[in-house]
C-alpha cells in the first residue's frame, strides 16, 4: 500500500513541532502496517472547519491520479472537524480508490468501526461549535461594549488604546472620495486605481483590490454604526461620510447587480462505490445523457454493460433508486429498536482489549533492562564515547514510549452510551432534503446495495440481513437517445413530497 501523510494545526500560536509530531506518529504508524510513503501535505495555521486548505484541496485533486492508495492523518480531526465535509471528501478519495485512517486512533475495518468513526467525526465537529459558542460569547460582550473585536480594520479607521474605533485622518479623506466617485457613475476598478495609486493600503497592508472596494462600499461603520452578529449599536463610530451618501451608494450597488444565475443542479451520485449490478456483479457508475426532448436524464449504469461487455443490465434512473434507498434506510435506521442496537453493538465492540498498549508496555520493560546494562558498565568504569550514544538513545527511546504509552491510555477512553445516543439522536435530526445530509447517512449505515431488474437488496452495516424493497418499471431509463422503447407515461399520476423532503408518487 501507497500511502501520504496529511498533517495540519489550527492557528498561528501551535508551533512546528505539532506538525513534526504528527509526521512522526504517522511515520511510525506506516512502518508497523509496512505502508510505503511516497509524500505528504501540510497545512500550516488553517482550521479543519472549512475544506478552503491549499495542501488537503492538492491531495484530493492528486488522487485522481493514481499515485497513492491512503492518507494516513494523526487523528480523523485533523482531517476535518465538519462531519460534512469529511463525508464528502471521503467519498470522493473512495471513489479514486483512496481511504483514510487514523494513526492513533483504534478503528476496525468491520461495520462497528464506521459507526465509531462517524461518532468520533461528530464530536470533533461539536467539540468546534462548543470553542465557537465561547468565542462569539466573548466577542458579543465586546460588541456591546462596541470595542473592536479583531480581525480586519476597515480602511479609514484606526484602534485606540481601549479597542475603540478612531478616524484615520490620513486614509479617512480617500473613503469619502471612493463614495463620491462610485455615487457619480465611476467604475469600481476605477476607485481602486484611485486608492492604490494614492497609496491606500489595507490594514494587513496589501494592495486594494475589487472585493475590498465593494466590501468598503457596504460597511456601515462608515455612517457610525457598529454590528456584530445581532448587536447593532448606532451613532457610537465616528462617522467618515454621511448617510444619504451611503444610501446613494446602496442603491446603486443594488441596481448594478447581476441576475442572480440559474440554479445548477447537484449531479452528485449518492449511490457511487455502493451500487452493484445484481446481474454481473459490477459496480454501476453515475452516467448522463439527454432524451429526445432535449431533456437531461441522469442515471446509474453498470460498469461492464458500459464497456460493451456481457451484461444486459439496464440504466436505473438516479433520483429514483437514491430516492427509494434513502427512504428505506431511514425508515429503518431511524426505528428505536434498530438504534438502540446500535448503541449496544458500538459499546459492546469498545470493550475489545487494546492490543498496542501492551506491546509498547513490553518494549518499555526492555528499553529500562538496557539502560540498567548500561549504567552496570559505566559503575565498573566502562566509559567511553559508544557507552555514551547507547545511553543517550536509550533515554531518547524511553521518553518516545512513555509519551506513546500515555496517549495511548487517553485513547483507550469509552464513549458513553449517553454519548452515542447523542450522536443518533443528531443524526435523526438531519435536514434530508439536503444532499450533504443524505450522503452522511449513506456513508455510515449503507454497505452495499445490489440492484436486480425488478428489485434492490440492501446490506446495512448495523444487521447481517439484507432488505429487499420492489423497482416499479418507471426506475429504469429508456427514453435516452438510442437507448429501449420510451415508457407509457399516466397521466392520472401526480408528485407530492412525503415528511423527509422526498418525492412520492401517487
């Protein structure tokens, strides 16, 4: 196996020694499983709540191309602490063939595993909302104080000693100049021209740029008021320009905007790695193709009929089957039995003795026996340069294991029941009308779904038996160009969408 390190800390204040431990530990992790390195990505001082990462976008846009077959990341929360998008670029480093583990973290490969890592996924991401509740309660008590609360400085203003907003007397004059020109017709790229040349930089002291201006046009710290979140406090900023000129500048702003652009449709496929044809036993992909009304159909097609091989399975429609599975898992997943059982199995499974922690204690017992030998010959005098490198490597060895040995002993902690009820009872609340929602509750509870000509058997990873759920003819695709006889359509049918945002036939 293939595989690259992806490491990553948060903010400016983690050293590089975080990431030289992570690459270590990982290292490490690599060599006992006998993987072979072949690189890594690195993310210095940018959150996992966001997927805007220059190294982990490379890793995922290079895994198309064959070069690695795993990431291997020191805990799932430097991966993502958003159970979105983790579930999102899992699924597409799955599809290029690629899967990610933990080096510190005992996940096994069965059904119990996804549950736990999907749990572990979610209280990384509640861990990152509870920080964020005691930030923004932090900043709210400034706002009301109408103190500055970090981060950008608008162009014009300065911060006193009592995080209060001042007028910049040498860059003030030049906003009120950028409104008078955008006001009277000028172009914005002309105003930042103006202010570049002139010699307006932004408080990190960069060069204006298009966005700066159009954020600077809408900020209405400009006419003396301050906003954070829902505090809004007026006439406590000094103002640089007056409100009619503001005004006039809205509404300008509003008048130049573009037609808001026509909504693009998600053509992602839920079903993509789990969809098998039942006929051949190969994996069905995503497809599209247009019908003879010029109408765009999107579709699952087994892989072999795709090459010409020998299988006459046919096209199933995309929302339709996505739509029948998800309903069919919800309706089963989501029962109190089922998640009870749930709960039972991932609490049952985290008893499993921990086999690292026992082989790390051994080797602790050898490395404190090799340094007794070494000791024993510097007493009788056996001093020499060699005598001194063994026992500086003993020592750095033993440091190594007793860290190793208390992480692991923090890592050995049970998730309580309560906990995993917790993380169910969040999964029951999702919105399911989004596909970011549906994609999560695929990954974690749907292993395989085998689809037949006249039926879909569905293996779940929480129960050995599958689920059989009927395919009405109108699954299968067969008015494409060049593709089956068009299908009689009723027209005493019409479209309704059940309590999970779902489209039901009637």
């Amino acid at each position: 196996m293939r595989a690259v390190i992806y490491a990553r800390y948060s903010c400016d204040n983690q050293r590089e020694e975080s990431i030289e431990g992570q690459l270590r530990e990982c290292k490490e992790f690599a060599e006992r499983k006998g993987y072979t390195l072949v690189g890594s990505y690195i993310d210095r001082a940018v959150s996992a709540k966001t997927d805007n990462r220059p190294e982990f976008q490379r890793m995922v846009k290079e895994s198309s191309g064959g070069l690695f077959d795993m990431v291997i990341v020191w805990k799932l929360d430097r991966f993502a602490r958003n159970r979105y998008d983790s579930a999102h670029y899992k699924a597409a480093l799955r599809k290029n063939g690629v899967k990610v583990v933990s080096a510190t973290e005992v996940i096994s490969e069965g059904a119990e595993g996804i549950i736990l890592e999907s749990v572990l996924e979610g209280y990384a991401e509640y861990y990152s909302a509870e920080l964020s509740e005691k930030v923004i309660r932090g900043m709210t008590e400034n706002a009301l104080k109408c103190q500055y609360n970090g981060g950008y400085i608008p162009v014009g203003f300065k911060i006193d000693e009592y995080k209060h907003y001042q007028i910049d007397e040498l860059t003030a004059p030049f906003i009120k100049e950028a409104f008078l020109m955008y006001v009277n017709g000028r172009q914005i790229k002309d105003i930042v021209t103006y202010l570049n040349d002139n010699g307006v930089r932004s408080s990190r002291g960069k060069p204006i740029g298009k966005t700066t201006v159009t954020a600077l046009l809408q900020n209405r710290k400009y006419i003396g008021e301050y906003q954070y979140r829902d505090v809004v406090v007026p006439n406590v900023v000094p103002a640089i320009i007056s409100k009619e000129l503001f005004a006039l500048a809205m509404d300008r702003l509003e008048k130049n905007k573009y037609a808001p652009s026509t909504y693009k449709a998600d053509d992602r496929y839920l079903l993509s790695t789990k969809l098998i044809c039942g006929c051949c036993g190969a994996t069905m992909v995503g497809e599209s193709g247009t019908g003879r009304n010029d109408k765009k159909y999107h579709y699952y097609k087994c892989s072999n009929a795709k090459r010409k091989k020998d299988c006459k399975k046919r096209t199933v429609r995309k929302a339709d089957i996505e739509e029948a599975i998800m309903r069919k898992t919800v309706s089963y997943i989501f029962d109190k039995d089922i998640m009870d059982g749930i709960v039972s199995r991932v609490l049952q499974w985290q008893k499993h003795e921990n086999t690292t922690l026992p082989l790390l204690q051994r080797e602790l017992v050898e490395i404190e026996k090799s340094l007794s030998n070494v000791m024993a010959a510097i007493e009788q005098g056996i001093i020499n340069p060699t005598t001194k490198k063994r026992m500086d490597e003993l020592t750095e060895q033993k440091t190594d294991l007793e860290v190793k040995i208390a992480r692991e002993e923090i890592q050995d902690q049970i998730l309580t029941k309560e906990q995993i009820e917790f993380w169910l009872s969040k999964m029951v609340s999702l919105d399911l009308a989004n596909n970011d929602n549906k994609q999560r509750i695929i990954d974690t509870f749907v292993n395989s779904v085998y689809v037949y000509d006249d039926k879909a058997v569905i293996n779940f990873n929480c129960r050995e038996e599958s689920e059989v759920i009927p395919l009405k003819l109108s699954t299968y695709v067969s008015d494409l160009k060049g593709v089956g006889e068009p299908l009689t359509h009723n027209p005493n049918t019409f479209l309704t969408r059940d309590v999970f945002g779902f489209v039901v036939y009637y």
